[in-house]
C-alpha cells in the first residue's frame, strides 16, 4: 500500500474519531476523566497488538528518561484538556484550535533538534492564531471564552508532549514507543484521579460501549497508518497532507452533526489555519 494511500486512511479515521469524541463528551455528557483513561488505554493495547505481532522494543528508559516521563506527563494533562474541550466547543472549531499544537511543537524543534525558522514559517505562525481569532465572539471587543482557552491549552500541551515524543521516537521504535505513550497517560491520569473508576461503567455497555469500541479502531488505524506512512514517503509531504483533517473535520461536522452556527467564519477559519500549518510544515 501505497504512502499517499496510507496518509489518506489516517486523515479520514482520524476526522471521523473526532467527531465520536465529540458525541461521547458532549451529547452523552460522558466523564472526561472516566474518557481519557479508557480511551488512551484501550488505544494503547490495539496499538500494542500491532507492536507486537511486528517486534516489540523498549525504548532506552536510562537514556531517555526525562523525555519519556515529560511525553507522558503532557500527554495525561493534554488529554484531560482535549477531552474538556470537546465538552464546550464543537468539533469543527476544536480542530482548527487543536492545530495551534504545531507551533509549539515547531519553537521546541528550535532547542531540541536545532531546527531553523524562516519567515514562511513565521507567517503561518501569525496566520493560525488569526484564524483562532476568527472563532472568537465578536462584540464590542474581542471575547475568548472558557472552551477557546481549553483549546489553545491543548494545543500548547500537546505542541510540548510531541515535541518530546518526536525526541525519543527518533531513538526507539515507533509502534513500541506509540502504544507506550499512550498507556503511560491513561496510567498517570487514572493514578491522579481513583475516582474516576466509578464513572467508567457507563463506557461498559449500551451505545457508549459500541462507539469506544468503534472509537478505539479508528484512532488506532489513524496512528498506525501515519507511522507507516512516515516510514515509506518523505515527512514533507506526508505532515501537510495529515492536516487535511482540519478542512475534512469542518465538512463532516456540517453533515453529521449539523454544526451550522457561523459557517462562514469556521470555513475561512480553516482555510487560514491550514494555509498557516502548511507554511509551518
């Protein structure tokens, strides 16, 4: 199979996960706690399957250590914001705030792997926060509410969280290392907060339990298909292509959620946003 077709699987099940997430935490009014540890771990054992049937490998934790426990630290905080998220906005504006993850991920690039900034790269910069100020209330002065502001600390968590999976991916193999990351925070995030085990049983049966079941494939399809993709065609072209997932998320969320309110400035909102990213990558 080919890289483009790969890159495909992943935009699309990754869109379509989005806006499961948003019907389990926003119309079912599911705990984001109870969501984060069974989605992150359910993810982790597919994922884990996967490394397995292909070569299990630890990652050098004596080597690595800080980065290994910063990408699962992060990543615990970044979803439990992720999942509050989606409670408050819907998913076609979440996707473009959610995108302000690559400037972070772009300015610790700088430090940790002594990338450079060009002034096309500045431009997008400047370009995705426009367009997050676009989503914002517009009356006599600009307005960013609480899920705008969970939206661009997720982007901000996740920007660092990547940034230090990147570092120890890039010394480990990647499917091990993937499932890894994603059971460390469902691990960190259940240790954090024991309660959350009663507010799991919902997740266990009914409709709740058919859309984790269906959420956790296609996650896991989206994560291993981008991997693979990586490894068979060129990063630039195969980063660009993966935030179609902005445009694609908007359309779906039109269709399916019926997410109408303001239409026009979402659409522009991703149309700048994506300019942005595709100048950042």
């Amino acid at each position: 199979m080919s890289w483009q077709i790969l890159t495909a699987i992943s935009v699309i099940t990754l869109s379509v996960s989005i806006l499961l997430q948003r019907l389990l935490l926003h119309k079912d009014k599911s705990d984001p706690i109870a969501y984060v540890v069974i989605f992150q771990g359910l993810v982790a054992v597919l994922i884990l399957m996967y490394a397995v049937i292909h070569g299990f490998h630890m990652p050098d934790f004596s080597k690595y250590w800080f980065a290994i426990i910063a990408t699962v630290s992060l990543y615990g905080a970044g979803h439990i914001a992720y999942a509050k998220t989606l409670q408050q906005v819907e998913a076609s504006i979440f996707s473009i705030l959610f995108a302000t993850n690559a400037i972070w991920t772009m300015f610790m690039g700088l430090f940790l792997f002594h990338e450079h900034l060009n002034s096309g790269q500045l431009f997008g910069v400047l370009l995705i926060f426009a367009s997050v100020g676009m989503l914002a209330e517009h009356k006599k002065t600009l307005k960013f509410d609480t899920g705008i502001m969970l939206g661009l600390l997720t982007g901000l968590l996740f920007g660092f969280a990547t940034a230090a999976w990147v570092y120890v991916g890039r010394h480990a193999d990647a499917a091990s290392w993937t499932a890894l990351s994603f059971a460390g925070p469902s691990l960190v995030v259940l240790a954090t907060h024991p309660k959350a085990v009663k507010q799991m049983k919902p997740f266990l049966s009914g409709t709740k339990l058919t859309r984790m079941a269906l959420l956790g494939v296609l996650f896991s399809v989206s994560a291993v298909t981008l991997l693979t993709a990586y490894q068979r065609g060129n990063v630039s072209l195969v980063a660009p292509l993966q935030q179609t997932t902005i445009i694609i998320t908007i359309l779906l969320a039109v269709v399916f959620l019926r997410e109408r309110k303001h239409l026009w400035r979402k659409a522009a909102a991703a149309v700048v946003c994506f300019i942005g990213v595709l100048l950042i990558v």
